[in-house]
C-alpha cells in the first residue's frame, strides 16, 4: 500500500521535477552544442511524456489523431528543425526561440506516448525510419563540414554532436526494433473474422 | 488496415490536422531558414546584411601608434571602401591564415594602384591587445599604414555592442584561443556594413570593394 502511493507520487511528480531541474540548468546545458542538442532536447522530450498526469485531453481529441498521423507529422518537423544550427543558436539569444523549444518538445513529448499506441506497426516504421535516417544524415554533416556551423559553438562540439547524432539515430532504430520483434515473427494465422466481424 | 473505402470517424478530422500541422512545420522551417537559404548562423547573418546594410554603433578606436579616432569619424574622413576583419594578436590558427591574406590583399591593392579606393582595416576584440601588442603585429605583417591600419577598442561595452551589431562572436576556446566567425566585412564611408565575405574569398572581398567604390563616387 505504502509502496503504491509512493509510487504515484513519484510518477505525478517526477514530470514537473525533470521541468524545474531543466529550466534551472539550462545555462550549463547550453553552454555546448553536444549538450544542448544531445541532453537537453532529449530530455525535454521525456519530461513532456512525464508530464502527461497534469495535461488532460478532452475526450475525443484522439478523433484529430488517428494512427497518431497527425503527432507524428509534427514529431517529424520539430526534430528536423531542431537539427538547424541556426535554430538551435537563435533558441540561445532568443527568449521567444527558447520558449518555442521548451514548448514544442514538451508538447511532442505528451503526445507520443498516446500517438503510438493508436498507430499501427506499419505507420510507427515509416515516421521512426524517416526521423532516424534524417538525424543521420544530419550528423554525418555535422561531422564532415569544415567550417563551424553555429558561431556560439567549438568545431570539436560539433564533430561530436555530429557523431552522437548518427549514435543515436542508430540507438533509436534498434530500440524501435526491440520493442517491436514481436510484430516480425512469424505468425500463425488466425481466424480474425470474429474479432473484427462489423 | 485501413482500406480507403471504409472511411473511420476519426480520419477527416486526422486529415485536417496533419494539413495544419504540415503548413505550421513548414513555416517554422521556413522562419528558421531565412526562407530556405540558410542552415547557419553565419550564412544567415551574411544575407541579412546584404539585404540591410547595418549602421556600425559608435566605438572608439585605439590605434597602434597611440592616436584613438571614433570609428564612423575614421570611416568619414578616410572617404575610400573599407575592408574590416576582426582578430586577436596573439592567435595561432585562422586569423594566421587571414593575417596572411591580408598581406597579399596589401600587395594586390598597391599593385593594381587602388590605394586610394580600398583599404584594410583590422580590429582586434582581444582587451589585452594594446597599443605595443598591436604595433608588434603590424611589424610581423608588415602593414603598410597607408593601406592597412590596426585598431583596438579600450572600452569593454563599446567594443561588444560593435560585435553584437555586426553578429561577431567570439568563443573563447582551449589553450588560451579564441574561435569567431571571421570574414571580410565591406563597409562605406557612412559607417554601414554594406556585405559579408567569407575568409576564404579574399579576391571576392577585394573585387566587392572595388566595385562599390566605383559605384559610390
């Protein structure tokens, strides 16, 4: 009994902890692309997932997001956007851009959660396989251009950020397929017509 | 599973918000481009220049022999097109290779006798760079002052807000360096940063500044 309601606590609360922890570290964090780019979008990303106890949905909304399309869209454009040296430096000396950045992470991170369940095996392939193979391509082009692409940032962070990027492009595509095996073993075929028999 | 005769409930509504989510991303991207044209800060920078020429806050300069002028004064009274990089004195790794082409850029400049449309103007964003340090550099560049001048600027607020205006930034960097975005910056006699070439365009740069000097007289 006393292990669940401490176990409630630590999921209600745990969301706004990881947002205050963030915004009280956002200096540091920033202070170096790899960090910047590698820790704390990341991590905005879980603390919108964690955050999803206080956030209520109306009902229905569920209607605007079918197989999770429509969250998925937007997952696509905002990491692709974040990837943008020049974004992510204007997110620096902009308060607006950061703000932006806080809100649309944490927000991607509430609806993912949600998104994916609905979403067919099929739909979560073709969106994983496109933001992996993007964030790749991303790094690889951190890594290889000579001249510095953010003027806030060293060119060894950036070769590192690149690295990391094409690391957890790849990271991101093998937990995919972990969670997901299930679905590519063979299976033996069912009579489905009483399931879905409508 | 979902075949496109058995239209759901839920899949108009899905329609329209992945068009709004689409058109949001899309300009988002587009803000965050300048419009598709840039990835980086600098590229960016350097097209917002060429659009609007920028007006060079006022800053006073220290020059090597000691003399200090207000930039816009120096500017207005030299009346040629003026190329302006920023360095550090002390530095080991690009602004060697700018030093270098500003010495050819020297060289270039007398050679095709337009000494008195274009000239080099180096400033240095390093507070310990001071008259003794500067007047060092300019012997081992071997600046002729007719055509190239080093300056430093004492006062620590003016000296940023003048790299602020421009987007310069300086990061300071390992073993004592710094690394910043260096590139030619053409600026006219009204003390407006008028173009942006890269540090490794030096001809472009000189060939820009020749061409607004014969446009502006």
């Amino acid at each position: 009994m006393k292990i669940d309601t401490h176990r409630a606590r630590l999921r209600r609360w745990g969301g706004p902890a990881l947002l205050a922890v963030l915004l009280a570290t956002r200096a540091p964090l920033e202070a170096t692309m790899w960090r910047h780019m590698l820790v704390q979008l990341p991590l905005l990303v879980a603390c919108g997932a964690l955050l999803r106890p206080w956030l209520r949905l109306p009902p229905g909304a569920a209607r605007w997001d079918a197989q999770g399309l429509a969250t998925f869209t937007a997952t696509a454009f905002a990491t692709t956007y974040w990837m943008i040296p020049r974004a992510l430096e204007q997110a620096l000396d902009e308060p607006f851009a950061n703000g932006m950045k806080f809100a649309s992470l944490l927000l991607m991170g509430a609806l993912l959660p949600g998104a994916l369940r609905r979403a067919h095996v099929v739909v979560q392939l073709f969106f994983i396989a496109n933001i992996c193979a993007m964030m790749a391509i991303a790094g690889m082009l951190y890594r290889e251009l000579p001249q510095r692409l953010c003027n806030a940032y060293l060119l060894d962070d950036q070769d590192l950020t690149g690295s990391s990027l094409v690391g957890l492009a790849l990271a991101l595509g093998v937990a995919w397929c972990i969670v997901n095996a299930r679905h590519f073993a063979d299976q033996p075929e069912q009579p489905k017509r009483q399931i879905t028999g409508r | 599973m979902n075949s496109p005769r058995t239209s759901r409930p839920g899949s108009r509504a899905t329609a329209f918000a992945v068009l709004a989510v689409l058109l949001a991303g899309s300009a988002a991207l587009y803000y965050g481009t300048s419009g598709f044209r840039a990835i980086s800060t600098e590229s960016a920078r350097r097209i917002a220049v060429a659009e609007r020429p920028i007006q060079a806050p006022p800053a006073r300069l220290a020059g090597a022999d000691g003399g200090a002028t207000l930039l816009a004064d120096e500017l207005a009274r030299d009346g040629r097109i003026t190329l302006v990089t920023f360095i550090y004195a002390r530095c080991q790794s690009i602004c060697r290779v700018v030093g270098t082409e500003l010495q050819q850029m020297q060289q270039q400049i007398v050679a095709r006798g337009a000494a008195d449309k274009v000239r080099l103007v180096t400033i240095s964003f390093d507070p310990r760079d001071d008259a003794r340090a500067l007047a060092q550099y300019g012997r081992q560049m071997n600046t002729d002052p007719g055509v190239w001048r080093l300056y430093g600027i004492p006062d620590a607020g003016e000296r940023q807000r003048l790299l602020d205006a421009f987007g310069v930034i300086v990061v300071p960097a390992p073993l004592g360096e710094f690394e910043h975005n260096a590139a030619f910056h053409v600026m006219d006699r009204g003390a407006r940063l008028v173009r942006i070439l890269d540090y490794t365009e030096p001809d472009a740069a000189l060939a820009e500044a020749l061409a607004r000097a014969v446009e502006e007289t």
